[in-house]
C-alpha cells in the first residue's frame, strides 16, 4: 500500500487537496481568452500608423542589375 502524505491526520502541514468549482474554472479560462483578444487587437497598429512609419522604412531604389549573360563556347575538333 503507497503511502500518501494527504491522508497523515499527525502532520499539521499538509492540507487536503482542494478542487476548484467548474463554472469558476471556465469563467477563468474564459476571461483570459478574451483579454488575451482584446489586448492582441489593441496593441495593433491602426492604418494611419502604419502609412506614417511605411515613409521611414523606405529605401532609396537601387538601379536594376545589368542582365547577366552566359558565354557559351564550343570546342571544335
């Protein structure tokens, strides 16, 4: 028989497992999720925001490559 600690009533340390009640256990989870969407959708930069920064990030065009040409040589015999 395994010995569980729980169950010693001469050990004033150890309490009884308590359980959560089920609504209160969804309420939390539900509650987080929502926070979680809330401030995802929050913290999300709006259009303006965006067009304001896009001029920062731009860099200056480079000019394009000049085309790459293959030289191809045949050995005659």
């Amino acid at each position: 028989m395994p010995f569980d600690p729980s169950q010693d009533p001469a050990d004033p340390l150890v309490s009884l497992p308590r359980r959560i009640p089920r609504p209160l256990l969804f309420a939390g989870v539900a509650g987080a999720c929502l926070l979680g969407a809330g401030l995802g959708l929050w913290a999300r930069p709006s259009d303006l925001e965006r067009e304001l920064t896009a001029g920062h990030h731009l860099r200056p065009p480079t000019p394009p490559a000049a085309p790459r040409q293959i030289e191809i040589r045949v050995d005659r015999p």
